[in-house]
C-alpha cells in the first residue's frame, strides 16, 4: 500500500470519528432532554433516569471521540455502551406490547442473513 492510500485511509477514518462523535453528542443530548417522550414513544414509562443515564454516556464517548487523538479505544468504548445499552432495553422491554414490534425490527436483519446463509 503506497503512502497516498493509507494516508487517505487515516483521513477517512479520522472524518468517520469526528461524525460518529457529533453524532453522539446529539443523540446524548435527545436521551437526555427528551427522556419522557422517547420512554412514553418506546411504551417504557418509568425509565427516564436510565435513558438519561444512557444520554450522558453517549455524551462522554462523543465528547472522547472529538477530544482525543487515539480514536479507536473510544469507538470501541462507544460500541460497548451501545450493546448494553441494547441488552438492558431489551429487558426492560418484558411485559410491553410494543415488544413484539421492536424485537422484530431489530432482528429481521439477523434473521435474513442466517436464511442466506
């Protein structure tokens, strides 16, 4: 790989980070400011301090992701959150009518590359 490549490379994952970043730090900022709604649109009343708390985790790692030079232990940092983030809405989805909507929107993916496959 010559030098032009892997340069432009650096640059587009260096463009990916920063967008990923403001990215989160709008998206933070929706789950923090916007916690009853989106609880009440996702039929999850009585969880607004964790989409809070979700907010301010998703700020933290935009905030990471603009800040530091290393990107990549942010990036990775900000997909750990987002799967525990997953796996504690999941479970806070039993017992919800809307449950059955969102599990098959979020595993359709899943389920038509296993068939593929």
């Amino acid at each position: 790989m010559d030098y032009e490549t892997q340069r432009n490379r650096q640059l587009l994952a260096k463009r990916a980070a920063t967008g990923l970043g403001w990215f989160s730090i709008g998206l933070g900022l929706t789950e923090l400011l916007c916690a009853r709604g989106l609880c009440r649109w996702m039929g999850m009343r009585g969880k607004e301090d964790l989409i809070r708390f979700y907010g301010v985790r998703e700020m933290a790692a935009g905030i990471g992701l603009l800040a530091a030079k290393e990107k990549a232990p942010w990036v990775w940092g900000r997909v750990g959150g987002d799967v525990l983030d997953i796996a504690t809405l999941a479970a806070a989805f039993e017992g919800n009518p809307i449950q059955r909507y969102f599990g098959r929107r979020s595993c359709a993916p899943f389920a038509k590359s296993r068939a593929s496959s």
